[in-house]
C-alpha cells in the first residue's frame, strides 16, 4: 500500500484553509473612499462617524457606509462623484479640525476586517495614486555644510584660546555661500589662528586678508566639495523621503532621482493626502541649547538684540520670550533612534543619540547640574508673495523652543523631550527616527494618477492569467487524465496560496507582479511534469502502481530542487537589489517558487496517495 503520514495531511489541509481565508478579502474589490484624518494627528475621536455622516446627508452626498481605521474615519462611496463632493463639502465645513485624503476602501466584510485581513495592495501602475516631484535646494545642502564648518572653526579658536570677533558664510560667486570668514581680534596671531583652523578647516582653501585693521581669515569650499555635498544631500534626501513613506505605511514606495537636482515619488493608492504630502516635505531637525540664566529674555525682546553669545527665541508652548546660548550641544542629525513614550508629565519622545553627542551631553550636563537646557525644533518651508506683480518664493526658518527643563541628573546619550501634546510626540518622533532631510525641498509637480488605465491592465493582467491557466489546466487534463486533474487543482491551490502571502505580506501587486503569477503556474506545472513523466518511466519499468507513485516523487526530487533553487537565487537577488517594478516581480516569483515547490511535492503527493494510496489491487493509473 502506499502510504503517507497522517500529519502531513492535516499540515496541507491546514495551510490551504489559512490560505483560502487569508486570500478571500480579494475577491470582493474596493470602492471609492475618503480618508478623514484629525489636524493635531490624534485619532478621530467615537463621535467622528456620526458627525461627518449628518453632515454629509444634511448636504444630500450620499455613501455606503463609514469605520474608524488605525486612528482615521474612512467613508466609503458608490462612485467617484459622490467622493469629491464628501471631500469638498468635509473641507469646507471640518477645515480647522480634519484633513482629507482620497483614496479606497476594500469591501471586505466586517467580520474579515475585524480579524485583520486585507486584500494585497496594488501599485501605482494598477491602482493609481499620487505622483510628486520634488526641487532639493543644493545651495542651502551647501550652506548647511559651511554652518558646520563655522561651529567647528568657533570651538577651535576658543580651545587655543585666539581671540576673534566673529565667524561667518558669505556669499561668493553667483550669490551661493560657499566659504567663511573669520575676524580675529586686533593684535591676534594670523599663524597661530591658522594652526588652530587646521583640522576644523580641513580640504578647505584658506587665505588671509585685513579688514578695518584686523587680520581676516578666509576659507572657501573647492568646486569639487561642492559638487560631492549636493550629491550627499540628494541621496540622503532620497533615503529620508523612503524612511518617512515606509513610516506611513505606504505600500512599495518608489522615490528616486530624476535629473541633477530632483526627486520624484510614486505613492500607489494615495490620490491627494494631505498629510503624506505635509509630512514629506517637512525640513524638520532638532538642536539642544543650554538656557541663558544670567540675562532677562524679555530686556533683549524689548532691545531687539540678544546679547553676545547668545540667541532669542520663542517658547512655543508657553508663549514667552527665552534666551539660549549659542553653542549647540547636539543636533536632530546625531539621533540613533526616536520613539513615543509617556512621562510624569504626559506624552514624550524617548531620543537616543550616537556616540559622540552622548558624550557631548554627558560633558554638558555634568557641568551645569541645576541649570536649564532647551530642545529648538527647526523647520524650513517656502513662502510666495507677489512683488511687483511677480510672483516670488523664499525660504523662511522656523525656529521655535518646544521644551526646556532643568537638568536633574547626568545624563548621555539617553533621554525624553516632553512637553507635547500626544500627536505632535508622535509626529516629531516620525520624523527624527526617519531621519531630517539633508537640503530644503520643494514640491515642483504633483498629480494623481488615474486608475482607469491601471483598470485596463488589470483586465489584461487577468485575462492572460485565465488564458494561460486554461490552455494549462486542458492540455494537462488531455494529456495526464486523472493525473492532469490532481495537478490542475494543485495549481489552483498554489494561485490561491501565493495569493494569501501576497495579502499576508502586505506586498504590492504591480503588472510585473502579474507577470511572476503566470511564471509561477510555468514553475509549478513543471514541477509536476516532471513528478508524472518519472511516474510514466517507472510504470514503463514493470514497478506497481502504488510504487510508481512513490518512486516518481522520490527520484524527481532533485531535478525540482536544482531548477527551483536556482530560479530561486535570481528571485532573492533581484528582490534584495531590486527597486520599483523589478522588486515586485521579484517578490512575487520567490514566493511563487515556495508555493509551488509545496503543493507540487506535498499537496499533489497528498491527493494521489488519497486516491490510490488505500487500494489493494490496483492494476493501472490514469496518467495517460
């Protein structure tokens, strides 16, 4: 007889029902949908479905139905007219408490989204979605760099004890700061300054001048430190942007460079979310100051100026005027990690920095146990006005203290920021852990992309898959007869469980992902041909029946795992290097290979030992 263990059985049933359920949220589709999101990033609140629903029907918009999802309201339409009339007239009328996003909603029932099963998402060649692109501000990338040069040069000159009166950027050339100036007291040592500079200005080209009687120091940045500060910013920028889009959960992002100083990002799904696009965009960083106990905040507002050393500033939270002094003791850049966390005082944000800031802070607060240090959150953003009747943008800085405290205890490289509100700790926190963008960058084009053309290659894309599969599933029933059956439903069975991983892995299914679909139905049938010609062989041989079956899956073994795995090695490869379309097509025909290499050797082998396992006498088997 032929047999086969009773655990395995109950292993194929088990994974064929998890995967039926895991793959059933696909077949009900998706509507139109408007995503309702609080401005202040907390959750909508239990109230928010009734009060947006009233609205809507006071307005006579009709919808399907509404559902509170990971903190937003998602309102569910019949067609697309009735979404933006619900955007408009939710804009309209919720303008200072909610921001809206359209998007899609699946028709999943409630019991399947209750249990946490979602369809697979797709990409933006299928569904549509929000194409931005953006302008990185290399000059500022530049500035940035020589601001860090400045910082340098000022602890160097005050370790070796050279007096100066100021450090500075100025504009060179075409208007862009590309270099620094250092005024040195009257009388100072141009060479001993010099020797000072050396490791702080390092690369740079150094000269000296005198200004007004004082001797001046001079360093520029060579073109080619130029050119290699951009490209860093660029690629830091692109890298930033892909943190903060994984961070929201956007399925298989696409951002990348286009052109010297561009980048642009494909969001699949998302046709107009403001809050995407706000959190993009933000030039977000943090630094640390110590507090000026000496002088009063509110003299300096009164003067206009603060005095030497130090820098006004305003206490977003408190709304009064505080003085910081100059020195930075570390920067948002110098974060390892930042999560939201609670405190005595309510919300927090629990920061982690690297080595060399944490000894920064460690040599701070030991010296300065009972004063005060602040946390300065720094923002850029464009402005445009009209002069003269032109239009003109400019760059306006944001520099606001969003907490101090006194320091208690020495402490590193470890800490909480508190003070906050709940959604904006979570906020900030999304973005220090994804990292502040190394240049401002600015939104130059912006479009959603339609899905009627992401329809059409839907309908395409399964249609050829239906083709393929029928020719597959006669030509096998033709020509293996019962054999061809089993193998058909094998088939079926690996779509359905390829499938479910697919939805389970939260991967995006592109038209390249199609493609690895119908690929997989090539690898598995393969695999059972070869299964069925050893059979054929065997029966050919004089063996039994039941032991045909047995040889035939032992002795096929290895011809399916050499031509699997090294399908598979291209498969990882490409998916580990890969981007965009080729990383989907990748995933889905490494998960394909699994698939198929399960229900080809088990499944296929559970149903013919089912069928022919329990006989006695069995004289033939309809293989053909």
């Amino acid at each position: 007889m032929l047999e086969y263990p009773r655990w395995k059985y109950v292993l194929v049933v088990l994974v064929l029902l998890l995967a039926a359920l895991f793959a059933l949220p696909n077949v009900f589709g998706e509507d139109p949908a408007l995503q309702v999101a609080r401005k202040d990033h907390n959750p909508v609140g239990a109230d928010a479905p009734q009060e947006v629903e009233g609205y809507l029907r006071s307005r006579g918009v009709h919808f399907e139905r509404s559902y509170i999802d990971n903190g937003r309201l998602m309102v569910r339409f019949g067609d697309v007219p009735d979404q933006l009339a619900a955007r408009d007239a939710v804009n309209d009328h919720f303008a200072d408490t909610y921001i809206t996003a359209l998007s899609f909603a699946p028709r999943t029932p409630e019991f399947l989204r209750l249990l946490g099963l979602r369809p697979m998402p797709l990409g933006l060649d299928l569904r549509g979605g929000l194409y931005l692109l953006y302008q990185v501000d290399v000059n500022a990338a530049v500035a940035q760099a020589l601001d860090g040069y400045v910082q340098d040069a000022r602890k160097a000159l005050a370790a070796a004890n050279i007096p100066f009166k100021d450090v500075t950027t100025l504009a060179a050339g075409s208007g862009s700061p590309d270099a620094l100036r250092v005024l040195l007291a009257p009388g100072a040592s141009v060479a001993d300054a010099r020797s000072a500079l050396g490791t702080a200005l390092q690369g740079l080209t150094v000269t000296t001048d005198t200004v007004a009687g004082a001797p001046v120091i001079q360093a520029a940045m060579t073109s080619a430190q130029i050119r290699e500060r951009e490209d860093y910013a660029i690629q830091q920028n692109i890298t930033t942007l892909r943190n903060r889009v994984n961070e929201l959960g956007v399925s298989e992002p696409i951002v990348q460079r286009q052109g010297l100083d561009r980048i642009n990002v494909q969001l699949p799904g998302v046709q107009n979310s403001a809050e995407v696009k706000d959190i993009l965009g933000r030039v977000a960083t943090l630094e640390f100051r110590l507090e000026d106990m000496q002088d009063s905040p509110y003299e300096a507002m009164q003067l206009g100026r603060a005095p030497l050393g130090t820098k006004l500033y305003t206490h977003t939270r408190l709304g009064r005027p505080i003085l910081l002094k100059r020195e930075v003791i570390a920067t948002g850049d110098e974060l390892t990690n930042a999560t939201t966390g609670q405190s005595p005082e309510g919300p927090a944000v629990n920061v982690k920095l690297d080595a060399r800031a944490g000894e920064a802070m460690l040599r701070t607060t030991r010296a300065n146990l009972n004063k005060r240090m602040a946390v300065v959150l720094i923002e850029k953003h464009q402005e445009s006005s009209e002069v003269n009747g032109k239009k003109v943008s400019r760059e306006v800085t944001d520099e606001d203290v969003i907490n101090d405290a006194t320091i208690r205890g020495v402490f590193a490289n470890s800490f909480q920021i508190t003070g906050l509100q709940a959604g904006e700790a979570r906020e900030l926190a999304l973005l220090l852990r994804s990292g502040s963008l190394a240049a401002p960058v600015y939104p130059i084009e912006e479009r959603a992309v339609g899905p009627s053309l992401g329809r059409d290659n839907i309908d395409k894309g399964v249609t050829a898959l239906l083709v393929g599969m029928g020719g597959v599933f006669v030509f096998m029933a033709i020509y293996y007869h019962a054999f061809g059956l089993v193998a058909d439903l094998v088939l079926l069975a690996n779509v359905v469980l390829l499938t479910a991983l697919l939805s389970m892995m939260r991967a995006s299914l592109s038209l390249p992902g199609i493609a690895g679909i119908i690929l997989t139905v090539g690898i598995a049938v393969d695999a059972n041909v070869l299964i069925y010609e050893r059979i054929r062989e065997e029966l050919r041989k004089g063996v039994s029946p039941q032991a045909a079956i047995r040889a035939g899956f032992e002795k096929a073994f290895s011809a399916i795992a050499d031509s699997n795995i090294t399908a598979l090695i291209a498969g990882v490869v490409l998916w580990v290097l890969g981007t965009g379309p080729i990383r989907g097509f990748a995933v889905v025909l490494t998960l394909g290979i699994a698939t198929s290499m399960f229900t080809a050797l088990m499944g296929s082998r559970a149903l013919l030992t089912l069928m022919y396992g329990g006989r006695r006498k069995l004289a033939r088997l309809s293989i053909g």
